[in-house]
C-alpha cells in the first residue's frame, strides 16, 4: 500500500497477511502514517486474502474507492483499490510490483499547469485522486478509471500518461462502444492486405501505434466478450498479432480503461471477463460525480465560458442556478449548458433563462389551441431565429445518430452522449416515427 500525504514524500507500507493491525497516526498504532488527518486509532486492517479494512470511528472517516466506511463497517482490499486515511490517499498493489514503482515527490494541482489536462481541481477529493497520479504513473501497472458519464474520466488517463515516463511517446484512445466488433478488432489489432474485403494494404492497428506510449481504452464494458479474449492475449504476452497475420509483433504499451458499468457485476453474469478483469485494474480510481464536487462547479463554469471568447458574465440568478442543480450529465453537460449559454447570451450577462439544463431543448413552440388566439410573448428580435437554428442542428443530429445507429434508441443515445429517456422524449418533440418493438435492444 502507498500512503500519500498532500505534504510529504510517498512511502510504501507493509500490509499483514494475517492478524488484526491498527492504523493510526502515531505508536502504538502498529501501521503509523504520519499525517495530522489521521486519527491517532483510525483503521484497523485483517489480513487475509484479500485483507479488509475497518474504520474505527475516526474523525476524518475512511474512504473506499470513494465509499465512506461507517465506524465498524469492513471492506475488502484486493489489488487496486483505493482507499483514503484521513486525507491521506492509498492503493493497494502486489508487493513485487511496489518495489519496482519509482515514486515521484507530489506536485500541487493547479489551473491550467502544463502537467495537467484539468483546468479546475478546487474539490479536496480531486486533488487527491490527482496527486495520486504522481504514483501511478510511473508504474507499468494497467489503471481501471471509473465514474459515471461526464466526469472527466479521460481527462484523468491523459494527465496519468503526460506525468509519466511515456508522455513523449503516443496517447492513443477508442471508445469500444464506438464500433461494431469486426472494427473495433481492425482498429485495436490491425491487418495485413487481403484479409478481408476492403483491406487494399497492410494497417497497422492502435497497440502498434502506440508502441512506447499509452492506450486509453474507454467504455472498455462494451467490448463484446470475443475481443475481450484477444485483449487478454496481449495484456498476457505483450504481443499483438494482425488479422490475417500468423507471426505476432512485440509492443511495449501502458494500458489505461474506463468505464461508468460495474464490471464485477458483469463478471458474474457472464458479460465480461473476470481474468480481463483483474489485468486491467492494475490500480483502480473512481472519480465522484459533478454533484458531489460542488466546489468545482462555478469554477468550472467560468473556465468553460472563458474558452467560448464571449463577453458575457454570469448573472447572480445564474450563479445560484448552477450551484443548485445537480448535473446528471456531469462536467460533459456542464460545458453544454455554458457553451450555449453563452451563445444565446450574445455578449450579455447570462441569466436562468439562457441556462438549458438536460431534459429542455430549444425547440419550436406547439400550436395554440384552436379555441384560443394564439399570443406571441415579446422576445428580442434576434432570439427567434437563434432558436430555430439550436432546434434544427440538435434534430439533424438526432436524425443522423438514429440513422447511423438503425434506430437502436440505446446505441443512438449513448453517440449523442444524452440518456435513452432524453432521446425518446426529443424524439417525440420532433414528431419522429417512433422505431417498431424489437429494433431496439
């Protein structure tokens, strides 16, 4: 386990293999981490296989892969998980693989700071799942990211790969939702010429091309089960083999995956491999949602509308508005919702009403009703064709997913990145011919 500090050097410590152990901040806590945050009897720790973890009524709580323990409540510690002591940040890893970790002192988060992709880290949790990156990065071990939609997953695997000894090298990524599985295999294992039709020349796929760097895999819970076997296989011998090819080509990649599904879940259903499973989370992080980082939010917000190049503010109802709604979407949504925002705005200060939360559209009003004369409220004259011109680019790309999609509402809605509710509900305002039962899965 390393036990990170905000403050201090990195250290590695010894978990039991049996017995019952005590942590705390200081002796005769038997695993003593030296941080004002830890309770002086904080955690105890059972060895076994895996061990477990149970707080003891400490001050500053103790997290499991950002689940707060209740005092006496156990949680199990395999490899990969992460657990917080206070605001002290650990991971679990196998003791062979901690003596070849070399650890990096911590590098405080901040704005715009050229190791980082992430614009805002206010949250004290973010920071300290960032900080957490100093450890991982340098290790060969595979990270599982997980967080529901939006919340910057693959924010986290670029910022694991710019701090690591492969940042010069490639950082490739696929969505394995993406794609249907006979591309999705081209495109991860590539091919030689004649493989199959179309295949006019040799293509090298994204492991070959990411020889030296990092691979961020996301969605990784949609991989049908047959490329997940092909997977294992590398992450196994570090080989990739093209289609149509019968000699295999060594690759040095980091693997990096993420996923917003339970993948254990889908283990025991059968819907994905447990051996897969266990090789990706080298180290496991899950990220909290938008709604349980509200520190981060009108920081965020304001980056976003800085980034448009607009000359609007946000208005104190826009700010309170923001700060009380609960962001379902998460940071993806967040952006949304400013981005247009600040477009309907036009250069004014941004009030509730240019504030289109997921579950609204711009779209065009219904038809009064015949026994009452129809009463137009006065608008700014140039807020009518904005809207239209919102309503008609949102139906084209509705139509476009769907299309693409052949009207299989799940996979059209998880393209528009929006839930399947929110696409029958835009579906309907459009008056789209509704696909048959049975088109959908």
């Amino acid at each position: 386990m390393f036990a990170k500090p905000s403050d201090a050097a990195v250290a590695p410590v010894a978990l039991p293999s049996s017995g019952e152990h005590v942590v705390g901040r200081e002796a005769p806590a038997s695993i003593v981490i030296a941080d004002d945050s830890v309770s002086r009897r904080h955690a105890r720790v059972v060895g076994g296989s895996p061990p477990e973890i149970e707080d003891l009524g400490s001050t500053n709580g103790t997290k499991v892969m950002g689940r707060v323990l209740a005092p006496g409540e156990r949680a199990p510690l395999p490899f990969g998980t992460v657990v917080e002591i206070g605001d002290v940040v650990a991971f679990v890893q196998p003791e062979a693989g901690a003596r070849k970790v070399t650890v990096a002192p911590p590098a405080a988060p901040s704005a715009g700071s050229g190791a980082s992709p992430t614009p805002v880290l206010r949250d004290a949790t973010m920071r300290r799942l960032y900080d957490l990156i100093d450890v991982i990065a340098p290790s060969k071990l595979s990270v599982l990211v997980l967080g529901e939609t939006g919340v910057g997953k693959d924010v986290y695997a670029e910022t694991i790969h710019a701090r690591s000894p492969r940042a010069s090298a490639p950082f490739l990524r696929l969505n394995c939702a993406a794609l249907p599985e006979n591309l999705l295999e081209a495109e991860l294992f590539g091919y030689e010429r004649g493989a199959f039709t179309g295949a006019m020349q040799a293509k090298p796929g994204l492991f070959e091309s990411a020889d030296g760097g990092t691979v961020f895999l996301d969605e990784i819970g949609e991989m049908p089960l047959v490329t997940q076997a092909k997977l294992l296989r590398v992450l196994e011998s570090g080989e990739v083999l093209r289609i149509g090819s019968v000699k295999s080509k060594r690759v040095d990649v980091r693997f990096v995956s993420a996923t917003n599904r339970d993948l254990e879940a889908l283990s025991s259903l059968g819907q994905f491999r447990t051996d897969l499973y266990f090789r990706l989370n080298g180290v496991g992080v899950a990220l909290p949602p938008l709604r349980k980082r509200p520190d981060d939010v009108l920081p965020l917000a304001t980056y976003f509308l800085e980034r448009t190049g607009a000359r609007s503010a946000f208005g104190d109802a826009a700010v309170r508005e923001l700060a009380s709604y609960r962001w379902p979407g998460n940071i993806r949504e967040l952006k949304n919702v400013v981005e247009r925002a600040a477009l309907l705005a036009q250069g004014g200060t941004i009030g509730v009403d240019h504030l289109l939360f997921r579950g609204t559209a711009l779209a065009p009003e219904p038809p009064a009703l015949p026994s009452a004369p129809r009463v137009e409220a006065a608008r700014p004259a140039s807020a009518t064709p904005m809207r239209d011109e919102f309503a008609e680019l949102e139906r084209t790309r509705i139509l476009e997913a769907m299309e693409k999609c052949g009207n299989n509402q799940s996979r059209a809605a998880r393209m528009l990145g929006i839930s399947r509710t929110t696409l029958i509900k835009r579906l309907e305002s459009y008056q789209f011919v509704r696909p048959r039962k049975g088109s959908d899965d």
